[in-house]
C-alpha cells in the first residue's frame, strides 16, 4: 500500500468494513476523525466502525451519532426525493438530520482546520 503524501488527515463516516481486514489500517499515520451510526442500515451493521476504531494506529476520534441509521451523514433531502427515496431520506423517530449535520459539518470542519492548518 503506497501513501499519497498530500493526504494529511481523513473524515470517515460510518464505512462498510467488509472490505477492511484489522491489518488493513497498519500503516494509516494520519490523523482520522470517524464517524459511526448508532443504528446502520444499507449494509452497514450498527457499531461495524469499532473494527476501524480498535485497528487504527494513528491518532484519531471516534463519534458514534446516537440514534441514527446510515443514512444520517447523507445531506437533508429536498420535500421531492424524500417522497421518491424513503430509505435515504427518513430517518429514526426524534432523529434530526438538519441540527445533526449542522453540527456534523462544523466538527468536521474544525477537524480539518486544526490538522490542515500547517498545510502550505
């Protein structure tokens, strides 16, 4: 596996491991906020990113998003796709995918901010 250095840190959200393996993520060194759905969905078993959480050797967070199904960390869907697209747009009772990406988008971005800051 070759690391592109121009990759300085990583957000990932709520990743269907099937494809990992726990020595997969052996050689990651950068810093890795990850992001987990209290309730998956789409093949996406809830809490499946404990096996990235439990194998990655760098420095990371690790957030599990109470309450919610994989499809959370998919934008607020306009009135028209939410009638057509059910499955990704509506999510659990008391789940509320506008306030959660509002503070989603800015913890993510104060990630990036702090680990990019000393990017030319």
């Amino acid at each position: 596996m070759t690391h592109d250095p121009r990759v300085k840190a990583a957000v990932i959200a709520d990743p269907l491991t099937v494809f990992f393996t726990p020595s997969s993520f052996g050689a990651v060194g950068i810093p890795v906020q990850l992001w987990a759905s209290e309730l998956g969905g789409d093949g996406v078993l809830p809490r499946t990113a404990d096996i990235v959480d439990n194998n990655l050797p760098s420095k990371h967070e690790y957030r599990v998003v109470p309450n919610a199904g994989h499809f959370a960390f998919v934008a607020p869907c306009p009135p028209a796709l939410a009638k057509e697209a059910p499955q990704i747009c509506v999510d659990a009772a008391g789940f509320d995918r506008v306030a959660f990406h509002r503070q989603f988008n800015a913890d993510v971005l104060a990630f990036l901010r702090v680990h990019l800051s000393s990017v030319p």
